[in-house]
DNA sequence: GATCGTTGGATTGTTGAACGATTCTACGAT
DNA sequence: ATCGTAGAATCGTTCAACAATCCAACGATC
C-alpha cells in the first residue's frame, strides 16, 4: 500500500510552470531574492531556459501564495511585508491557531503528538546553538497545531501564512535570534496542554503572538 | 476622497484573464456549467473570443478558488464536491468562525452591525419566499462573523470556502429548501449575542455547523 | 467472451515570435 | 527645479507550431 502511494507521488509529475515556481519559491524564502526585487520575465525565462509563457503560469502560482505580487503592465515584485501585512497575519494566525488547539481534547492521540514532538526537537537544536532547524521546527509545531483541525484547505492556507510571515522575518532579519525568546514558550504550551489545562494553553498561546506580532511589527516599522 | 477611490476602482483595470474568469465562475456557480464537466480549452476560447494561453490563465484564477480542478494533460474540470469535502469545509468554518465569534466583546460596533443586518434581511426575504436573496444574506452573515477577525487574508480565504460550500449545495440541490431550516437559528445566535451571551452565541453557531454538515453530507453520499 | 496490446485522433503542454499597450527613463523646454 | 515629451524597455495578448499525453476504437490472444 505504501509502495503505491509511492507510486502515486511519482505520477503526480509537476509540470514546468510548476517545478520553475517550486524552485523560485525556494530562492525567495531563502533570501537569494530579496523582497523589493522585480523578476524580469525575459531575464528570468532567459536564465531559467523555459519560455516566458510557462514562467507566466509560475509567477501566478507564487502569487497566489502571497510570495509575489503582480502589478499590471510593470510586472512581478518579491513581497516586501509591511506591518499591516504582519498584523493581518496575526490576526488570522490568533483565529485559527487558537481556535484548532482548542479542539486539543476530541482529536487522536497521532494528532497530539504532531505538536509535541515538534517542540522537543526545537528545545534539542536550540541547545546546539542550530536556529535553522529551531525554527523550522518551530514551524512544524504550528503547522501541527493548525492540523488539529482536521481541515486539509486550512492547514494549506496556513502553510502560505507561514511562508508570508518567513518573508516578513527575513526583512526585519530576525531569523536567529527570535527563536531564542519564544522556544521556551512552546514548551510551556505544550506543558499546560499535558496537564490538561487547555483553555490556559490557548491564553498562552494568544500572549505568544501578542509578543511575536508587536516584536516584529516595531522591527519592520523601524525601517 | 470618494471620487479619488472610484478613479483607483478605475485603474485597476482587470485584465483578459481575470474577466474571463468572472465570467466562468457565475457560470459555475448559476449552475450553467455543471460540476463534473470538462472545459475544453478550445471550445471555450473560441465562444469567447479569447485565446488558449489567456484562457489557461483564466483556469489557473478558477483553480485557484477551487471551483475548478486541475488533471495534467487531461485539462480542468468543474469541481464536483464529494461528501470529504464538505467535512473538510465545514472543519475550518468551525475553527474559523467560532473563533472569530469569540472576539464579539473586542471589535467595533460597525464590525457588528455587519453580522446583524443581514439577519434581519434574510428573514424579511424568507418571509417572502424569496430563497436565492434569503441564501445570498445568509452568505453575508457569516461573512460578517468572519471579518470580526480583522483579516482580510482570513476574509479572502474565507469567501473561497463559501464558493466552494455554493457547489456543494447546488450538487446536493439544497438551494432553496436549505435556508428555511437555518434562517430561524442565525436569528437566534444574534439574540444570543445581543444578550452578551457570547459564548453561548458559539455553541450555537457549532450546532448549526453539525447539522448542516450531517445533511449536506447526507445528500451528497445519497447520489 | 473478456482481457490485453496497438493504432490513430484529439487535447493538452510548451515554445517562439509578433505586435499593440503601458510604463519607465532621459533629455530638453519653460 | 519642474514639467512635458520622445524613445526604449517591458508587459499583455494573440497566433501558429510541435511534442507529449490521453482516449476510444479496433483486433488479437487466450
């Protein structure tokens, strides 16, 4: 069974248009192409060797997920998040974040654990001294909250607001440092939620994002 | 400063594509262009007078928005929402506008009058048997509970849900007969909430949400 | 009679070129 | 210094072409 669902993956070939924006999405989230940047369609179609059609089709798809944003007849930019972009997200983060780990009694056991285990690793790396992997799995954790939903259309959505809020930190060049402050956090979260103190989770969890959010809001305001 | 916003309207002109796909989703969503039909790219761009790369961007938008599915090399289909879809649906609006109903004590008064009005409208259509207005209200309304949130991402997202929710009733043939059932329980979760019992207003709301959800599923696995 | 290749036609995926429309840039006039 | 204008660069859209893929019909085999 699994080596059909292997198979599956496999025939689910991508198409041109989007292996191009798999890769461009990459670029973008690593920093390789700065918010701000304009993407020449001919320079990049150029570069790329697909042509500007199918380059086209890629730009929409990023735009879609908010990574790009398209200007009639100038072209296609790097997102450059504002401080209303970061609240906006955060506004829609506290509804679904909180809202999902509120169902934390009535979901399976696997579900849980997706969110604890995310943390352990992130406490594990963060000791290392390795904020790439904390925050990735940092991350995870809220990914995991998000899941305990049930809802494949949300936790999609989710996945861009994620992928928005990473643009938003390169831009206030938080990466390392921010995870230091609110790993530990995440543990007590996690710590409430074993105790069976759900409803304090969820204030946390709500402070935690009053913090992130004001954290960055200033950090970006200030440029 | 009105007339300045109507010229921003103005200039933002919307291109080829994006008309094309306006067009195709009240299609869609009127019922003329039945869930399960395939869109020929040719067919289409030649009724329209448009041509294939333009309409293939049209697709990609309706896409986008779930009205339309994607199969590589096959071409894209009207989406026809299984009895899956609709709980998955129904899971984020739980998340969704539970959580957004939550912030009732904490938003403006202006966010409120816009979960109240259309209430009220939907019961002077319903009165009159006027099912497609009364239907179009009750949209309104939980777009209302939605923007309680102050996201307009969330907002955006949102109002994909509910055009995809649209397809699922027209499948299930609920369009008219639906709302007679559902029209006296909104009106109570807003007395609920004048009363300052929100919280009660949520639990109801949830309620409304598992039995919309166990028809709508019904009917949809019946066929 | 049912299952399995094969073949040909239809449709999609992608490319390249073309041209009008729009934006940007640089230069010169007031 | 500001404004307007001409020219260059880029985008929006269309068209034609060809390869890749899918599909339906037809026989071949057991």
């Amino acid at each position: 069974m699994s080596t059909l669902a292997q198979g599956k993956a496999d025939l689910e070939r991508a198409s041109t248009a989007q292996k191009v924006a798999d890769m461009l999405r990459e670029r973008v989230l690593d920093g390789e192409l700065a918010p701000g940047l304009r993407l020449s369609e001919e320079a990049i179609g150029g570069a790329l060797g697909v042509s500007r059609n199918t380059l086209r089709e890629a730009f929409r798809l990023l735009t879609r997920d908010r990574l790009l944003v398209h200007e009639h007849s100038r072209g296609v930019f790097v997102r450059r998040p504002t401080g209303d972009d970061v609240r906006d997200l955060y506004a829609a983060r506290r509804v679904i974040e909180c809202g999902a780990l509120r169902l934390w009694d009535t979901v399976t056991e696997a579900q849980r654990e997706a969110v604890r285990a995310p943390v352990r690793q992130a406490v594990a790396r963060a000791e290392k001294n390795d904020w790439t992997k904390a925050g990735q799995a940092n991350i995870q954790f809220h990914r995991g909250i998000v899941r305990l939903a049930g809802s494949t259309r949300l936790s999609d959505e989710s996945d861009r607001l994620f992928a928005e809020l990473m643009l938003a930190f390169r831009v206030a060049q938080e990466i390392n440092d921010f995870y230091q402050t609110y790993v530990p956090w995440n543990r007590r979260i996690v710590e409430l939620l074993n105790n069976g103190q759900v409803s304090e989770a969820v204030d946390q969890l709500n402070e935690y994002f009053d913090a992130a959010e004001e954290d960055l809001v200033n950090r970006l305001d200030a440029q």
